[in-house]
C-alpha cells in the first residue's frame, strides 16, 4: 500500500490509530502512562538544566539559549500533540495532506 492509499484508508476508519510501515498497515498502541511518565521527566530535565545554567556563570550565553529553545519547543510539540488527539480523523487526514500549503492559512504577518 502507498502513502495515498493509505490516507484515504485511514480517512475511513471510525477509531483507532495506524501507521503504514513498509507499505503495510500497522495498528498503533495507545499512549501508556510509562510514555507520559517519561515524557514528564524529559520535560523536568530540561527545566532543571535550564535553571542549573541559568545559575551558573560557567554556561556560556549561547548554551543557555539553546537549552531554553529546546524547552520550549519540546513543550510546544507536546501540547500539539494533545490538541492533534482530540481533532476527528477525518479532519486529521485532510490537515496531514494539505502538507506545506496549511501554512497559506496562517495569518500574514513577521516570520519568527
């Protein structure tokens, strides 16, 4: 199976979560509470190096920064996929396909 036809595929599909591995469908297990667990204590590690080189003179500027960038971005990507859980799998199919042209419905403005 192709990567269409296994969007139109998934499109069609009432529950549940699948991949396409080698051309064939694979269903996907549930997020467990050791996932979430784990995720938890990668986000606190980061804060605490966050923290830890905000508090130390010997981490240079350009390090810190990268370690609060990591932080952020890794929490932003981990809301988004909460938020993605929640939205219907037709609607999920139609965003996945749209690929790079979803971003001619952000609103014009400075690029960050």
């Amino acid at each position: 199976m192709n990567v269409p036809e296994f969007l139109s595929w998934a499109d069609a599909q009432e529950s549940g979560r699948y991949e396409l591995v080698g051309g064939e469908i694979v269903a996907m297990v549930p997020e467990r509470l050791e996932h979430v667990n784990a995720k938890l204590l990668a986000v606190d590690a980061l804060r605490a190096c966050v923290s830890d080189a905000a508090d130390d003179p010997t981490i240079s500027p350009v390090a810190s920064k990268r370690l609060k960038e990591m932080l952020a971005f890794t929490e932003l990507v981990d809301r988004w996929y909460m938020q993605m859980l929640n939205v219907p799998r037709p609607r999920l199919v139609a965003m996945i396909k749209l690929g790079e042209k979803i971003v001619s419905f952000l609103p014009v403005g400075k690029a960050k």
